[in-house]
C-alpha cells in the first residue's frame, strides 16, 4: 500500500469516527491513538506512523462498538410490505 493510500485511509478513519459520535451522541476514546501525536494532515510522518496510527483508530473504534449493548429491532409482518430505510 503507498503512503498517499494510507493518508486517505487514516482521514476515513477520522471521519468514520466523527460520524459515529455524531450519530449516537457518543464519544470514542482514543488515548492510545491521540497519544501516537499524528493525524493525517501530517504528511512528513512516515508510512509505518501512519499505518500505527489507522490500526490503534481502527482498534479503539471497534472497541468501543463492541462493548456497547447490542440494539435489538423488532421485525413485524406488518411491516413488511412497506419500504424501510434507515440512515442514521
């Protein structure tokens, strides 16, 4: 993977994790990922910095959905002749 692919990668990171809390009104906790000092606008860093930092996001997003109770939707027949969608 080139480095420009990694830097487009880690700023998805970041806004998968902004929409996250957005949506549920919940915020992640990063220390280990705020405690690396890197972002993506930080294009001197080196590829491996980048890499460390998309896996710890990575990790502590899925962390923190994980240990979230599971939200349990009820599906009736009535509903399902009409059309359902879902955004947020």
């Amino acid at each position: 993977m080139q480095k420009e692919e990694l830097l487009h990668l880690h700023m998805l990171m970041i806004h998968i994790k902004k929409y996250y809390e957005n949506v549920t009104n919940e915020e992640i906790e990063t220390e280990r990922y705020n405690s690396l000092e890197i972002s993506p606008v930080h294009i001197h860093k080196d590829k491996k910095a980048h890499k460390d930092a998309l896996l710890t996001l990575g990790d502590e997003i899925v962390t923190h959905i994980h240990h979230r109770p599971v939200q349990v939707v009820n599906y009736s027949s009535e509903t399902a002749s009409q059309k359902v969608a879902a955004e947020h």
